[in-house]
C-alpha cells in the first residue's frame, strides 16, 4: 500500500490519533518516520517574552531532549509495540520542516492531526495542517477529533 509516511507530532491528542490512523495504514514493508518540531518556550524576562525570544538557556540539548519526550510520549499512548520507528527531530518553522522532511525522505503521504497544540496561532494565521496539505508533494491525510464539548 505505502511504502513510507510521515506522521509529525506535536504532543497534541489530534497527533497522536494521526498516528494511531497512520499505524492502520501499515503493512511490514511500510517505513515509519516521526517528526517533532521542538518549539522553544518564551523567555521568563519581560524583554525577552516580548519579543518572543526563547530563553537563554534554552539549547540544542534541550531541543533534544524535548523531542525525544514528546516522541516516547506519543508513541507510547498510540501503543505501537515493537513496530520500527524512525524518529527525527529538525528545527525551524513547523510547515517548512515537515515539507522539508517529506521532500528528503521521499515520503509516499504525511498522516497528521488538523488541531496541535497551537489552535489560536492557527486560527489567526492558517493551521499547519492547511498549509502542509496545499504545499506538500504527497498525499496528506488530516485527522480530525470530533469536539466532544457539544
């Protein structure tokens, strides 16, 4: 069926159900790559938050390290067992990073959440998702929660 799919992962539940939807998609042949983006928290000074800096401490280590936790995390809650995973960090903007990645891996769709964890900045600016799916040079595949709030 595919022979490779990229599932980025933010933390979000919309995420984590992209990859649970993505490991239906499987057979043994199939190559599974993860991608986070790490974003960086904002700085805890005034000046620095303003004007959106991260902190100074904030290094590649913990980019890293961030990754790493948000991976594990999302892997274990969509319960994939022993199945191999290719798991990739990259920094800088969300959309270029996964069109990027999809781009060099040769990916044949990119299986991902309609909502992360930034909703309001969505909202405001055009979701990840929406631009991935316009830009991308593969199928993407968007999975939508359902509101249970109604």
């Amino acid at each position: 069926m595919y022979r490779s799919l990229l599932v980025p992962l933010d933390g979000s539940e919309h995420a984590v159900q992209a990859l649970i939807i993505a490991s239906q998609m499987l057979d043994d042949d199939t190559e599974l790559f993860v991608l986070n983006i790490p974003e960086p928290p904002l700085a805890n000074d005034t000046l620095g938050a303003g004007v959106g800096a991260a902190p100074l401490d904030y290094s590649t280590e913990k980019a890293k390290a961030q990754a790493d936790e948000v991976i594990r995390e999302s892997l274990q809650k969509a319960k994939l067992g022993d199945r191999q995973v290719h798991a990739i960090m990259r920094n800088g903007p969300p959309v270029a990073a996964i069109l990027d990645e999809a781009r060099e891996r040769k990916v044949d769709a990119i299986v991902m959440g309609s909502r992360g964890l930034s909703d309001l900045k969505g909202l405001m600016i055009g979701s990840v998702s929406h631009k991935v799916s316009h830009l991308a040079p593969c199928s993407v595949i968007t999975v939508h929660l359902p509101d249970t709030n109604h």
